[in-house]
C-alpha cells in the first residue's frame, strides 16, 4: 500500500495521485502541472553508501515556474523512509552528501554553466546553512572536495592577476562573452599570471590545516564578463591524500598529504576514478534512479529505486563516464 505525507486531500484527488504513480511511474502523459514531478533523479550517494538524496519539484497549481518548489529528499536504498529534508532556494544543487559527519554541500551554479559561483554547507542536524565560498571576485577560482570521512574540505584556488576587461567593447548586451585560454600565457586577456594554492579545513573547527602553493601551472581556462574566471580542475580523494592536476596538456597530477608534503602522483587510467566518497555512482559503481511522488506538498511514504550496475553497461549503450569500467582504488 502507498501512503502520502503532507497536506490533506480529497479522496478524489487522492485516488488520481495514486494511479499517476502506480500506473505512469513519472507520468509521461500529464503536463508538469498536473503530475507534479520530475518522472525521475539519479541519486546521489552518501559517503558510506548507506543512504540516497535526490532533489524533487513541486510544480504547484500554476504552470508559471513561480510556484516551483525543488526540495531535497532522503531515502533508504529500498526507497523507504522518502522524506523531505530542505527547501533549496534558486538554483541550489546537491553536491556531496555526509552520512557520517551529518551536513550536505550544496553549490549554485554560475550564471555560464561553467563552475560554481557559491559552495554552502548544510547541517543536517539543525538544518543551518553557512556560505562556505562565493566566487564573484574578478580572476578567482576555488573549488571544494571532502575527503573521503567528510572531516576535511580540501580547497583548490585559482588566481590571477586582471588584464584588461572581458566584454568591454561588447555592444550585444550578452552575458556569456568569454575567452578560452589555453594555458598559462602573460598574453592572455582578461586574467593572466595564474597561481594555485591547495589547502585543508577541518570540517568542524573551519582550522586551515595544510597549505601547498603552485605558481606553475599550465590549465585550460574561461574568462567572463567583469573577468569571472572559471577552471576545469580534476581532483581527488585517496585514503594516501588529496590527488589534483597542475596541467590540462599533460598528466601531471600531485599528491598532497595530511602532513604537507607533496610529490608526483602517477595517476592510473585504465578505470573510473572516484573524486569523492560521495558520488552518483556507488562505490561499487552502481547507479541509483529514483521515483518519487511530490505534488502540492504531498508526497509518497517510499519511492522506487532502481539500481543499475554500470559495471556491466557497455558505454556505446548508456552514455556515463564509468559505463563499463571497474572503479579505481586510488
């Protein structure tokens, strides 16, 4: 049987939610507005594996998107225990997930699709939120990966020095102008003269614990208008440390430790590297999609998940960067 949590409802209604969700499982057949969720969400998965959080729309009475809501949701790996957690507010994602220190990363996205312009940390204890970093200063960027227990923020930040103005002579009006760089050239408009500095928080205290400075790296790079500047980094957790490229053009990755030092890391590449504990795939490389009923703050008691094992997906058949690779032990 299938109970709904939430506001009240006419028997009526009831028994339309009902055959929406048992029969269509998404409701390919209804208008947004009327079905009240999106037909399904990958979840992601908590550190320890031990649980799922999706993000689900309720799409209100009018089809304006100005009574959408997007809420966060938390789920036991059978689909049991489908509970609303937090109201996110714009255009909030969910980025890492904590079972074992208890907080979420949610991250806004800048307005080009390229990076993140805000990290915030939630507390799922007291459901708080604090603004870890906001990148809106001009040639600046920085990047948050928790390590593998969570009691760690490993911070990469990009900076450079401004030279000239991005879309200066633009006359459009257009908001994504950019320039692309391919490197690390005093030539570069916009912002040149790149600098990297890694370093450590605790998680609780917010304490700076190690601190690594690159001055010669060698990264793909977008400058926006007001010279916002967005990197592609690749960065990750291992139990040795922290594992992160200086080089587009090249595999040079380092390895920083708990103890400051640091040393060329030889990256291996003949698997799916995981950057974190907390992921969209498993660390057994299994994806979780997730069905679940929201419409006018009500909502079913279990969802259906779906497990898929990517191992076994071949890539040409489900498009996913793991699609058929082992997962790697870094």
């Amino acid at each position: 049987m299938i109970t709904f949590h939430g506001m009240k409802a006419s028997p009526s209604r009831i028994m339309l939610l009902l055959v929406c969700f048992i029969v269509l499982q998404g409701c390919g057949q209804c208008d947004d507005d009327v079905c009240g969720y999106k037909p399904e969400t990958v979840g992601l998965w908590s550190d320890d594996n031990s649980k799922l959080a999706g993000i689900f729309t309720d799409y209100g009475d009018d089809k304006s998107p100005s009574d959408n809501t997007r809420s966060i949701f938390t789920l036991n790996l059978d689909g049991s225990d489908f509970s609303p957690l937090y109201k996110l507010e714009g255009g909030e994602y969910l980025e890492y997930y904590s079972s074992i220190q208890n907080y979420m990363i949610l991250t806004e996205p800048h307005y080009t699709g390229l990076g993140s312009r805000q990290y915030t940390k939630l507390d799922l204890e007291n459901l708080n939120t604090e603004i870890l970093f906001t990148n809106d200063q001009p040639c600046l960027d920085r990047q948050i990966l928790p390590s593998l227990d969570g009691s760690v923020l490993a911070v990469v930040e990009i900076t450079g020095e401004e030279n000239g103005y991005v879309g200066d002579n633009d006359r459009s009006g257009s908001e994504t102008l950019y320039y692309i760089h391919l490197g690390n050239s005093d030539d570069n408009g916009g912002c040149k003269s790149l600098s990297m500095k890694v370093y450590f928080i605790d998680e609780k205290t917010g304490d700076k614990i190690v601190t690594f400075l690159n001055e010669h790296i060698d990264l793909k790079y977008y400058v926006f208008k007001g010279n916002i500047m967005s990197i592609a980094i690749n960065m990750y957790w291992s139990e040795q440390g922290f594992i992160f490229n200086n080089s587009t053009f090249i595999d040079d990755y380092y390895l920083l430790e708990s103890d400051g030092s640091n040393a060329a890391y030889d990256f291996p590449k003949d698997c799916y590297p995981l950057a974190s504990s907390s992921s969209l795939i498993s660390h057994n490389n299994v994806q979780a999609d997730i069905y679940g009923f929201v419409d006018k703050e009500l909502y079913s008691e279990a969802a259906e998940v779906e497990l898929i094992d990517m191992k076994v997906i071949s890539e040409t058949v489900y498009s996913y960067p793991s699609a058929g690779k082992e997962i790697c032990v870094l």
